[in-house]
C-alpha cells in the first residue's frame, strides 16, 4: 500500500529560478576565496607545500615528504592534482594560484553533483506530490526541478562550507567524491553512463584522498539503498548492486595495495568541554540546512520506517548518518562534517514543500536580519581600516592585527558594491513578488552567504591574508636573514611553517641533526633548546625572534652559527 506523501505542490509553486540567476550566485560563491590570496594557515599551506615539492621532483611521488615529514593525512590524489596543475600552468600563474585551479573545479563538481542528485530523487515515485482530483499538481520534472534548486542553494547556505571548500586540501577532493557517488545513486535508475562513471571515480578518488572507510561505508550503503529502493518500475537493483560492491571491492584493494587503510578512531572518552564544542559544530556548520533536514524526517516519518524503501529520503539519511558519525569519531570533526553536507542539502530540500507559509516567513525575517547586519558590519570595518572612521573599530583592527596596513583596492571596491546593491534588489524582489515557488525560503538564506563570503574576500582579504597566511613572519625571517643565506636548518617546525618558507623565503631548508654545514638555523620557541642529539645549542646565537602578527603564541628564533663553532 503507498503511503500518502505530505507534499501538496501546485504547478505554480515549481516555477524555475531562472538559470542565469542560479549560474551567477554559483560563481559570486566559487570565484572569491580562490583568487588573490596566500596560502592560509595551516591545512592549505602545507597541502600548498607537499605539491610543490612534487611538482619540482624534490620528492618521491609515491611517498612525498616536506621537510623530511610525511603527510598527516594519507590520500596521495590531491597532491598529485596540486602538482599536476603546478606543472601544466603557463609560467605567469603563480604555484599557488595554478594549485587552486583544479580545487576550483572540484567545488562545481560538487555543486553540480547536488543538484543533480537531488533532482533525480524528486523524481523518484516516493518523493511525488499529491496528485489532484481535477489536475493542477506539480509535474514531476518541474517539481524535480524546483526540488533540486532548493538543495542547491541549502548547500550553499549552509556556514560551514564557505571556507573548508576553498581551500586546496584532500578534503575538497572527498568532499566532490562523495557528491558524486551521491549523485550516481541517486541517478541510476534514470541513467547509465554518467552514474557510472561518477560512481568509479567517485569511490575510487574518495580511497586515494585518504578516506577508503568512508568510502566502503558509503558504497556498502548505497548497495542497500539500490536493492531495498530501486526507485523505478524497471528493475535492475540487481545489476546496479553488482556495479556498486564491484567498485567498493577493487577501492578496497587499492587501499591495500598503497597502505591507506588506518584506524583513526579517538577516544571518545573526552571532557565535557570536547562535547560542547562538538555540539556547537554540529549546531553552526550544518545551518540553515540542518533544522529543515530535521522537519523532513519528522513530515516524512511514515516513508521512512515504511517496506517500500523510499530512496529520496534513505540515501542522503544515510550520507548524513555516515558524515555525523565520522565527526564523532574522527578528527579533525569539521573536514568529516563537511562530507555530509550535500546530504544534509538534500534532505533540507524535501522540506520546502511542507513548509507552512509562517515558518518560511519566520525563515525570510531572520535570514534578512543576520546577513544585512553582517554585511553593513563588513563595510563599516573597512571603511574603518581605510579612513579611521569610526575610530573604535579601526582601533580594534590595529589591536588583533599589529602592523597592518590597509591597502585599497578599486576592484574589490566595485565587485562589493554590485554584490550588495544585488543582495537589497533581492531583498526586495522576495518581498514584493513571486511567494509562490517552494524554493523562495532558501534564496536570501543561499545568497546571504554568498553576499558575507564575497565581501570577506574582497573588502577584507588584505586583513585576512595578513591574519592567516604566513608571509608578515617569513618577511621578518628573510630580513634576519639578510641576502643569499645559503642553506637554513630547522629545529622542531611544524610542516605549515616548512611549507611558508621554502614558498616565500624561497629558502634551503634542512633538518637539523642530518648535517651541520649551515651558518643559519630557525626554531620554533617551543621546541628550543633543542635535543644534543639533534644541535649543539652552545654553537649558535639568537639573532632575532620574529612572531606571527596574530598570534602571540606563534614564534620563530633565528639563529646564527658563532665563529669558534665554524
């Protein structure tokens, strides 16, 4: 017996977000973050590190080190497509602008893969609405449409996926596997060619970025939502399952074959302090996708737990449940929430047609209300750090960032402006018009995030270079060090700070203790005074000790040899 489906959706509530809408919020989304900026502390720049190593042949490509150091993170893939993008850029893109190109490109994929993902469960038979007694329902590819325009943009709402999917690490890479292994269950039963290729390179790409557990888990699962929900009146569950434990079997023989396999559980068994923050993790990444991911398991309750298997709703549950459960169990908590995050959209997304008109109303005001203080807060920082006015906030600039010089820039300046006179005109054209599409609750949510990501990236990018990226504290390094130092060892640094300045020191680094023919050495404060075994500390004299602007606990101690020790 079919259970009766809670959305009623008339044929006038899926009418389409206009496409060149949509293509623009994508690119006002992707574009910024990827140009014009360093690499940021720490993941980016040491990521940024080992495929710069690879692509100059300083280092194996099966086994790559940076300052003698392996990865903390297995998965070979994104240093290879890093290095890859080095070697074949022209010689006038800079390496770690080459580096961000294909990461650029695996963020559309991701954006793409949702959104197909979704649409093709709207169409499954579980997932339609209502039909009417005298006509006038949703058809369903118009349904599915709208459906699949509203993950989208709860994917791009959702806070936690602003940053973690510009930067040029592995998990930008699972995080684009596992929107294409989605997208491929969710299109099996509507295609062949396409979802099988997204589901090879999908759970394969997600074992060489280092989460081969991850991937088995996803594949299992999906084996079983493809036997338990086919999702279509022909049936071939069975060759489909085949395709999908295959794929899984020879990414497990993959992980063997390169020893990616690892047990990275932690112990769970942590203070009270470790659980708040995973709770307000959980609370602030996922938002707003996760409340309407909640109201969608509640409204479609029934089809859960019913026999007939409900593939719109037990895939992307299962994507989530994987994610979540990762995040528990696995650190660092954020990169595995990330993963989940087009499901959670997916879930969001068959929300919108239960919706009541008040809570999307109650939606829009909140909406309105975060992201227009955000944004009039962006700019009244900037025009702070670029006229003193008003003096507390450009007081508050000197006081976390010491040394800073704002800088102008007049391009930053009109793309600003044109994204928020956009941000008002859709404010008000939300308010005066078109109240009807179910989509209509997460377009301020999706373009308020874009709205406060292109303005960090435009007004603020000079501040946030000098925050995050290393280049203020290698200058110091450099300038310590003064011209042509001839190789530097190093003692005690972490793979980030071996990264920064072999990339803006343009510096030879060499381990201490290998040998002891340099004149120059650089420590870390906490690591100094360092191991007999590794410096004789009697042998060198600080010459400088050079912080990071933003962080007072961040040191670097330069050293020179003295004369006798020669």
């Amino acid at each position: 017996m079919n259970l009766p489906t809670p959305a009623i959706v008339t044929q006038n509530a899926v009418s389409p977000l206009p496409r060149w809408a949509l293509i623009l919020l994508c690119i006002a989304y992707v574009v910024p973050g990827f140009v014009g900026r360093d690499p940021w502390k720490s993941a980016d720049v040491t990521a940024f590190g080992y495929m710069l190593e690879l692509a100059q042949g300083r280092t194996p490509w099966l086994n790559p080190l940076l300052g003698g150091m392996p990865p903390d993170t297995e998965g070979l893939l994104p240093y290879w497509l890093g290095a890859w993008a080095i070697k074949l850029a022209p010689t006038w893109v800079t390496a770690d602008m080459a580096v961000r190109l294909p990461f650029a490109f695996l963020l559309v994929i991701t954006l793409a893969a949702t959104w197909y993902g979704v649409y093709y469960l709207a169409r499954s038979p579980g997932a339609q609405p209502v039909a009417f007694a005298f006509g006038g329902e949703a058809t369903p590819a118009d349904y599915a449409r709208a459906i699949a325009d509203g993950g989208l943009l709860a994917l791009i709402a959702c806070l936690g996926l602003a940053q973690l999917s510009h930067e040029t690490t592995g998990y930008v890479v699972q995080l684009s596997c596992t929107a294409m292994v989605f997208f491929s269950v969710a299109a099996m039963p509507h295609r062949t060619v396409a979802p099988a290729l997204a589901l090879v390179t999908g759970i394969v790409g997600l074992t060489l970025a280092g989460g081969p557990a991850l991937a088995a888990l996803l594949g299992l699962g999906s084996m079983a939502v493809v036997v338990w929900a086919p999702g279509s009146d022909t049936d071939h569950r069975w060759r489909w399952a085949l395709a999908v434990a295959s794929v899984t079997f020879v990414a497990a023989l993959i992980a063997w074959g390169l020893d990616l396999w690892g047990w990275r559980i932690v112990d769970s068994g942590s203070g009270g302090k470790e659980w708040q923050s995973l709770a307000r993790l959980l609370l602030w990444f996922g938002w707003p996708a996760w409340p309407l991911a909640l109201w969608t398991l509640w409204r479609w309750r029934k089809q859960i737990i019913s026999a007939q298997g409900h593939r719109h709703l037990l895939l992307p549950l299962w994507f989530s449940a994987v994610s979540i459960a990762a995040t528990l169990t696995t650190r660092p908590a954020d990169r595995a929430l990330l993963l989940g995050l087009p499901a959670l959209a997916a879930l969001a997304a068959f929300a919108l047609p239960t919706l009541k008109r008040s809570v999307g109303a109650l939606i829009d005001w909140f909406t309105l209300l975060f992201f227009t203080i955000s944004a009039l807060a962006i700019w009244v920082i900037w025009i702070a750090m670029q006229t003193g006015v008003p003096a507390k906030p450009a007081a508050n600039v000197a006081k976390l960032a010491p040394g800073f010089v704002p800088q102008f820039s007049a391009l930053a300046l009109v793309v600003a402006l044109a994204a928020t006179v956009g941000w008002f005109t859709l404010v008000w054209w939300r308010a005066s018009r078109n109240r009807a599409p179910i989509w209509k609750s997460l377009v301020l949510p999706a373009s308020g995030a874009a709205l406060g990501w292109l303005l960090l990236m435009t007004l603020w990018l000079p501040l946030l270079d000098y925050a995050r990226s290393y280049r203020a504290q290698i200058s110091g390094v450099t300038a310590a060090l003064g011209t042509s130092p001839g190789c530097v060892q190093t003692v005690g640094l972490s793979r980030s700070q071996v990264a920064a300045l072999q990339y803006h020191g343009d510096l030879v680094l060499q381990r201490a203790g290998l040998q002891d023919e340099c004149d120059w050495l650089v420590a870390d404060i906490a690591s100094w005074p360092a191991s007999e075994r590794m410096v004789n500390a009697a042998h060198w004299e600080v010459r400088a000790k050079i912080a990071r602007p933003t962080d007072k606990n961040e040191h670097l101690l330069v050293f020179r040899r003295v004369a006798s020790a020669r």
